[in-house]
C-alpha cells in the first residue's frame, strides 16, 4: 500500500531502522512539511525482498513541529512515524520505500509525483541498525546565494558512513540537471565524509528536491545506504537583509580538525552579522554531549573524546546562526576521530618528569616521582611504538629502532590513573 499525503505538505523525508533485540526492528519516517501543510495519522513503508515475503509496515505519527517565522518556513516542520517490525535475521536485500505523492511541483525534476524516499539493505540485516539524519534542514534560500546545507547522520554501530549525491527513484530530472548538478549549472560540493552540502542557488525562483544517500560500511561490505531528500525554495531576498557569518576552528578558514580517543576537543569560532542583527546560535544536529558556550560574537567548544566515542569515527558539529530577520544559516564542523591515543601535546609541566637527554640518540632516560607506571612511546600521529611497564623511578628507553623526528613519552600512575606526558627529539 502506498499512501499519497497533501503535496502542499511534503518537502521531503528519509527512512531509518533501529536494532531492538532479537529479530524486532523499529522503523522510523521521518517527513519535512511546510507550516501550512496537513500531515497524516499514519503512513506505510513498502517492503521488497528477493528471499524473504515481509509485509508492509503501517507506522504510526509520534510528534509533529512546524517551523515557520514572519519570513516563511525557513525551517522544514518534522513528522515523525514509528512502527516495530519482526524481520527474519536471514534477509537480504530488500528494499524499503516510502511513496511520496509530492506533486509535480519541482524545478530540477520530471514525474514529481512518483518519487519515493528509499533504503537499501545490501547485507543480512542481522542485529544492525541504519545511520539517522538528524539535522532540521533548512528549506528557503536566496537566489545566488551559497548555503551549507546539513546532511550529518549518526551510527550507533561503528560502521563507516560515506555520502554522495543521489537520484530520486520513480523521477528523472530535467535537462540541465542531474544527481551530481541538482541546482543545474549552479555549483554544488558535498563533502564525502561529513554530508556537509555547499550549494550556491539558482538566480531564478523555484522549488528543488536535493537527494542525498548515505553509505554504511562494516569494514569492505555494505551493509545499507538511506537517503535524505528535502524540497528547497530558492527565494529572492526583498528583505535586503545578509546572513550571519561564521569563521572557522580558532577564526580560521578551516573547518575540519582530527583528534585522537583521550584528547579533548577545544576550539572556538567567531560570528558576524553587517545588519547588526542579533544572531542566535545553537547545535543544529547532535553533539554527543559537546557543550557550546557563548562570550558576545564568540562561540566556545568543548569535549573529552572518552570512551563514549569508541563506536565513531566521525563527528560533526551543525551550528545554526539565526538573526531574526529571515536570515538563516547552518555551518558544519567535522571532527575525524583517529583509532590512537592522544598525546597530550600541551605538556603538564606542573607534574615531576625528567627526560633526558633531548634530543636523544639510542637512549632515554626518564625519572619520575611514581613506581608501577606504564610508559609509552608514540609518534606525532599518536602511534604506540613502545610500551612497558616499570617498576622503578628511574628508567632507560632504548630508542635503536626509533628514526629521527619528535616523538612523545607519556607515563600513567597504575595507582591514581594521572597521565604525564613530555615531547622529545630523536636526531643522531
């Protein structure tokens, strides 16, 4: 069964699962409506499988927020559906999709109408559970203006997640636009690994579905992909009004950093309104409990890449700027979180350990005011290269198989957990 809603409502959806125990799933839709749209009580999500007869699954509305400000829904409103399903741990893939019935309203598309939102399951679906999209999207933008558009998911399961751009099943678009080019020839770059979309709009008004899927790896086999579809308005701006303005990590152009488990996140941004508009800022998709504070045009954040992250590798920060005069943007920070241990290279001066001598050659001698530590050895990437366990305050490191460069110690008391940590040189 396929369910058709009220095309005025539907500005796009995606699909996602979520593992609960044994062979019981949780589906979940989620479907973007503009403030005037009426959504539905229910929908259904069509089931195919080559080696497993499933039924459709009727999900029921669980929430609904619309978002609209004297500019218009600037803001998509969000329906959500959930329903739980028993699926046998042997099926394969299958597809699932969602029939929109948009209407065929679309600037970039042919057949609007007979689009759907779709999953794809590749792998035996077994105990996993698909990334989710998680940012509200934003759904008005102005003609010429380049936006970033918030295409982050999360997974719970330590798989590797790649996005790229996507077509629309049951459309095909217009001459002048393709999967790569949904704004025609209006440039667009997506970032492979953070879903974050740079798009400058079209000169011309109209209404695009931008498609974007998500791949989900488990090692060299895919286990799914899921898409985001969301219907944008390109509007001309007769507020006359500019968007507020964010730097980059630490008021640079780059927003993009690395960290290894144990380090800790910690960096700040600067935004800027020329209206003189008061901006509002908030997290814009989920921070894994990183905290954002504010000091006037200056945004702080903060967070300790502890055990909580074992399961995942990448993380991105949305920020969304708000200036209350239908100026609205999002900007996305990516964190890539290495399989290392950090290094701690601001060096904890206050603690007793001397190292020496530095540079060093085929040795290093360290003492240190603790017995029973654990000492390593790692390069700057964060690379374990020697490990051991002293007994003594005073110790000798044999660096013969070490080559030149800088590397860092760091010893932790076996008793209290304290961590010290010294840079060195190796040169001969």
């Amino acid at each position: 069964m396929n369910l058709i809603v009220n095309a005025t409502a539907d500005y796009g959806g995606q699909i996602s699962y979520k593992h609960l125990g044994g062979n019981n799933f949780e589906f979940e839709y989620r479907q973007f409506y503009d403030s005037q749209g009426v959504v539905p009580n229910t929908v259904s999500l069509n089931f195919i499988s080559p080696n497993c007869s499933i039924n459709n699954a009727t999900l029921n509305k669980v929430s609904a927020q619309a978002n609209s400000n004297n500019c218009g829904p600037n803001l998509a409103g969000v329906a959500i559906y959930r329903g739980i399903k028993t699926i046998p741990s042997t099926c394969s893939n299958f597809q699932i999709t969602y029939s929109t019935g948009r209407g065929n309203m679309f600037s970039n598309l042919n057949d609007g109408h007979l689009g759907k939102v779709q999953l794809n399951i590749y792998d035996s679906i077994g105990g996993n559970s698909s990334p989710v999209f998680t940012s509200t999207p934003i759904i008005n933008i102005y003609t010429g203006e380049t936006a970033i558009l918030n295409f982050s998911a999360i997974e719970d399961d330590g798989d590797s997640l790649f996005y790229r751009f996507s077509t629309v099943p049951g459309s095909s678009f217009k001459s002048g636009f393709s999967s790569i080019s949904q704004f025609g020839n209006f440039p667009s770059s997506l970032n492979n690994f953070t879903g974050a979309l740079s798009v400058t709009a079209p000169n011309t008004q109209g209404l695009y579905l931008i498609a974007i899927e998500v791949m989900e790896y488990r090692g060299n086999v895919l286990k799914s992909t899921s898409q985001r579809q969301i219907a944008i308005w390109v509007n001309t701006n007769t507020q006359n009004n500019h968007n507020p303005t964010i730097t980059g990590i630490n008021a640079t152009s780059n927003f993009n950093t690395s960290l290894c488990h144990g380090a800790v996140l910690n960096f700040y941004a600067v935004i800027n309104d020329v209206d003189n508009d008061p901006i509002i800022a908030s997290l814009s998709s989920p921070s894994f409990g990183t905290t954002m504070t504010r000091s006037n045009d200056t945004l702080y954040f903060r967070r300790v890449i502890d055990s909580s992250f074992a399961n995942v590798k990448n993380l991105s920060l949305g920020v969304k700027l708000d200036d209350g005069n239908c100026g609205i943007i999002n900007q996305v920070f990516s964190v890539k979180i290495n399989p290392c241990i950090a290094t701690g290279i601001i060096e904890n001066k206050e603690q007793e350990l001397a190292v020496y001598p530095n540079p060093a050659n085929s040795f290093l001698l360290l003492e240190h005011t603790a017995s029973n530590v654990d000492v390593h050895v790692l390069d700057i990437t964060g690379k374990i290269l020697i490990k051991s366990l002293h007994y003594t305050s005073k110790d000798k490191i044999n660096l013969t198989n070490i080559p030149n460069g800088i590397y860092f110690l760091t010893i932790l008391n076996t008793k209290n957990n304290q961590r010290i940590t010294k840079k060195f040189v190796v040169a001969r």
